[in-house]
C-alpha cells in the first residue's frame, strides 16, 4: 500500500489541537495507517475515537463508522465539523434523514469529500447502501462499541451480528473494533464475530486510581444514608442510580423535599424532558440525577464526584461503566453501592423469563456481582481481575481506595457450617432452594421439607444457634467458592458440586467474611418515604402522589425497563 509518510504529532496538533497522544493511542494510530486488522480495548474517556477519527482524515476515501447510538454519532459528527471543514466532510447515515439529506451524503461521498460516515448497524444492512458503499473507496470499517456483539457484553445488539457479513459484500476491508469492555469473554467474541482473530491488539489498563469503591448493606434506611451521603457534597455533581423508573422518581423527589437539588432521568420520560434534564445537570442548574440506566452513554461531564447504586447493577461491566462516570476530570469520585441479596433474586427473577442460554449468562454475570459485593478483598483487585488484569494490591495505584482495604472485613472460620449445610443439601437430594434449606437449618417449620423427607429430623434446627441471615451469607459464599451450584433449568434448586462432596469427605478451612458494621449517623431534618421507618412526612406522600399522576401509570412498562 503506497503512503505518504505522515507526521502523527503535527497531524494532531494540526485537526484535534492536542500536544500529545495519550496512552496508546498513537500506536492503535499507526497500525490503522498501515492497513490492519485492529482491536482497541481502552476505558471510556481513554480517547478511542480519534483512533479512528485520525486515520480516516489522513487516508484517502471515507471511513465507515458504525455506532449504536444516533446521539453519539450526532456528537461526533459535529465535533468532527467543527475541527476539520476544510479537510473534509463527516457524516451520518440513518434514518433520522429524509431523502433529499441521504442524496447530499451519498454525493459528498462519491465527490470524495466525505471522510468520516457514520452508520447505525442497520442502515448499514440495507441493500441500497451496501450497493453503493461498494462501489466507494473506502478506507477502512472502524466498529465503535463493538462489545455490543457478544451476549455477554452490557448492551448486546443483535444486528451487531450480522456486521461481518455485510463488511465482506462492502469489500475486502481493514476493520478496527473498539470497545471499553476488558471482559475475555466479550473479547472472544469480538474477534471471532468481526473475523479478526489476526487484529493488533491495544489494550489500556482499567485501573482508575481516583476513585473510592464502597458497598454498604441495604437496609430500610438506604434512603436516609443517601441523603446523609449526599448532603457532604452540597453543590457538587453526582449520580444516583437505580433499577426501575418509580424509584427513580420517589429518590428524586426524596431529595427535593430534603433540599437537594435533584432530578429524575429514565427512559419513561420523553425526549424533550430528558433532553432537558440533561442540560440542567451539565449546566449545573442541579446537583444530582437520579437515574436508571438510560442516563450514561455520551454523558461527559468531568467533574461528577459520586455515583450511588441504590440497586446493584446486573453485571460488573455495567457497574464498572456506570461508576467510570465519576470523577473523568482526575478529582475525587466516589462510588457507593448498596447491597442487599434480595436484589438480586428481583434480577433473577426477571431472567426467570428469558432463554435458558440467556438466563444462564445473566446468572453467570449475577454471580460475579455478588461475589463482587461480598468480597473481603481489594475491590479494586477484584474489579481489574475480572477484567483480566493484575493488580498489585500493596504498590498499585489507588490500593488502599476501597472499604475493604481501608477497614478490613472480619472473618470468621465456618468449616463446620459449611460441612452440616452441604450434608444438608446432600441428604435432602439436591431439591431445595436456598431458602427452604435455611428454614430447615434455623428449624422454622417448612411444609416441604417437613412433610417429605426423612431426613428432616436430622437437620431439623441443626444450625439454630446461627441465625438465617447468617446462613444465607454463607450460602452465597459457598456458591462463590463453587461447592454448591444453582440448578437453572430448575428455577434456583441448590446442588452440590464435586469440590462440594470432596468438602464433606474432607472439610478443611472455611474463613467466612462478615459485613461491616456501619454507624447510624446524625437522622436530624431526614424526610423519607419509607412507611413506617423515619420521619414520614404527609406532604411527601401528596407530592409522591401528584408527581405519579403527571407522570401517568405508565402501561406496560415493565419493571426494570429503562
Ligand atoms: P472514549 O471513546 O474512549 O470513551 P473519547 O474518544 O470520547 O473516549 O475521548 C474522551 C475525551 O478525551 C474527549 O474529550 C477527547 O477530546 C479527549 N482526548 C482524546 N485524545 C486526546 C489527546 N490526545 N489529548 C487530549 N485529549 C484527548
Ligand atoms: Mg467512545
């Protein structure tokens, strides 16, 4: 391939005005030049899209760029207008445009103006486009958010699948996949799906120093502990996010009646409202929005100082993602997440409904979120191991910025707990739910376990000097160390593994880690909505009320919709 030599550096001062590349960008830069196959895994925020961007204004013909959401192509496209009109032309193509804008971007295409296309995965498919782009010269195929080809990805597409095919009718081009998803799973996936298991591969480190991983238990006072949280960061930027629109709506609203200036953003919202909403959190017009998932992607504001999960989200890519948003500027950003088991059962039983294979992956990704929040160790070496990555726990950057480092978990030998508790699931023939077995355990009478089996009295009460709080903790640890597993196929029954039976042949130690303790706090002028708990306050449940009218039941929505 004829290439006129370039200077990179003069090159990025000259279209993007940055001194220096950052990271590993230049060398992700001069593989794309070269014609490769290229694979980028770096965090958000890591600069991804000026490794293509440069590329693609440098090489001759039009780069595609495919992107899953209109808002960030719309973004990019204008940032791209802005720096670069006299070296040429970026465009979208979806079907946000109507046929006289489709003709001026497939014309500045064929004059050879445009250098950037960018194209949803399905406007791509379309076979008008795939006709024309064919006969283009193109300069290579860049995948942006290409995790979003693997079911195990956070945001699964399934037109991302069918990508590879349209690139080869297209022709015979370089692609480059990017993606702030570190997973080896998805990673696979990627280059199995795109076809590029020979791509150069730039992978930058996930570590973010500056921030402060916390998980707290949730309890009926998760809303008091919010606004004790929150009210330390008076007029500063946060994120609170929770599963479902209501709770969305109650926490902001909790907020607004303790004098924190806060705002709702899901997706039950329409778009003007959002659009809005968005602004008034960049403008700094209020504090904190409570948000579900639908606030996130192109979000881009420096200087949030914390992000709060009042749910634990569904996988640790989203969490990882969703934390990322604190503290982008190198400042402080803490993340603060609250878990309570029972969240989780509500997460599984929503993949209750789906495919056996997807509720398998779901319950897969849900296991390394409990493992994550029960954890005794470094959260952050946990979160970075599961990205793959090692992390020295002692001299590492931002070691000793997580709960569990700066004030260990306690621990306490359960070898004997964990033997009478597999015998149990043994004994009883596998049959049974976490639940049913601590009943047994704590002997609080159980109609099935009672009426049915033989062994019941055996275990009738066994383990009643515990309590069934501390049973359950020890059954998610014992599924965490992979004695026991869950039965998918049958909904959540307990079975026992290999390791499991060898356990009760040969218990050996079993250090069991405990929760933190945590101090209640000042509760003074904390308005809550919880019935019953706190200072429940008339005029907030009105407010509640009014506020659900306005908002309208919203049919159909289901409960964990965005
Ligand atoms: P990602 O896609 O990896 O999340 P972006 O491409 O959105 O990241 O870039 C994040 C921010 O970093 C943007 O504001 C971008 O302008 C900025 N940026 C990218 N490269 C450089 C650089 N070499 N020097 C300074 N800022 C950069
Ligand atoms: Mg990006």
């Amino acid at each position: 391939m004829k290439e006129v030599k370039i200077d990179l550096n003069e090159s990025l001062k000259e279209y993007f005005g940055f001194s220096s590349f950052k990271g590993l960008q230049k060398q992700a830069i001069e593989s794309i030049i070269e014609g490769n196959n290229t694979f980028v895994v770096m965090p958000t925020g890591g600069g991804k899209s000026l490794i293509y961007q440069l590329p693609a204004l440098v090489k001759e013909g039009t780069a595609i760029v495919v992107s899953p959401l209109i808002a960030l192509m719309k973004n990019q496209v204008d940032a791209m207008r802005g720096i670069s009109t006299e070296h040429g032309v970026a465009h979208v193509l979806n079907s946000s445009l109507n046929k006289t804008e489709v003709n001026k971007v497939l014309s500045d295409i064929e004059n050879g103006v445009t250098k950037l296309l960018y194209v949803a995965p399905e406007s791509l498919t379309k076979e008008e486009y795939v006709d024309f782009l064919k006969k283009q010269k193109i300069s290579f195929i860049a995948i942006d958010e290409a995790h979003c080809i693997s079911e195990w990805g956070h945001d699964f597409r399934p037109e991302y699948r069918n990508l590879r095919n349209i690139i080869k009718q297209i022709g015979d081009l370089p692609i480059i996949g990017l993606t702030a998803t570190a997973t080896e799973k998805v990673q696979e996936d990627i280059l199995k799906n795109l076809g590029i298991s020979d791509a150069r591969t730039f992978k930058a480190s996930f570590n973010r120093p500056n921030l402060f991983y916390e998980v707290r238990p949730k309890t009926n006072d998760v809303e008091k502990d919010i606004i004790r949280f929150v009210r330390n960061y008076k007029g500063k930027s946060g994120v609170i996010y929770c599963l479902s629109r209501k709770k969305v709506e109650d926490i902001a609203q909790v907020l607004q009646v303790n004098g924190i200036k806060s705002i709702p953003y899901h997706a039950g919202l329409d778009a003007k409202t959002r659009a809005k909403h968005q602004d008034m959190f960049l403008m700094e017009d209020v504090d904190v929005v409570v948000a579900t998932i639908a606030f996130g992607m192109g979000i881009d504001k420096p200087d949030v100082r914390f992000v709060i999960h009042h749910d634990i989200p569904k996988s640790l890519e989203s969490y990882y993602q969703e934390t990322g948003r604190a503290g982008r500027d190198g400042g402080e950003g803490y993340c603060l997440a609250y878990y309570a088991y029972k969240d989780i059962e509500k997460l599984e039983k929503f993949l209750a409904g789906k495919p056996v294979a997807e509720q398998e992956i779901g319950n897969a990704l849900l296991q390394e979120v409990v493992a994550y929040a029960e954890t005794s160790m470094s959260r952050r070496k946990f979160l970075l191991h599961y990205f793959g990555e090692e992390f020295d726990e002692v001299n590492g950057e931002g070691a000793d910025m997580d709960d569990n480092v700066r004030n260990p978990k306690k621990k306490i030998e359960a070898k004997n707990d964990v033997k009478l508790l597999l015998e149990v699931v043994k004994k009883t023939n596998q049959e049974y739910k976490s639940k049913e077995i601590v009943n047994t355990l704590i002997g609080k009478e159980n109609a099935l376990l009672t009426s049915h089996n033989t062994h019941k009295q055996e275990f009738f009460g066994a383990g009643k000097d515990k309590s069934d709080k501390h049973w359950m903790a020890l059954i998610r640890q014992v599924l965490v160390a992979d004695l026991l597993f869950k039965e998918i196929e049958q909904y959540g029954v307990l079975k026992i593994n290999e390791k499991g039976l060898e356990f009760i042949e040969n218990p050996v130690s079993f250090l069991m880690t405990e929760d933190h303790v945590y101090e209640e706090g000042d509760d003074n002028n904390i308005i809550t909505s919880n019935k019953g708990g706190g200072a429940t306050d008339e005029a907030l449940m009105a407010m509640l009320k009014d506020l659900r009218k306005k908002v309208g039941k919203q049919k159909g929505v289901p409960p964990y919709a965005v």
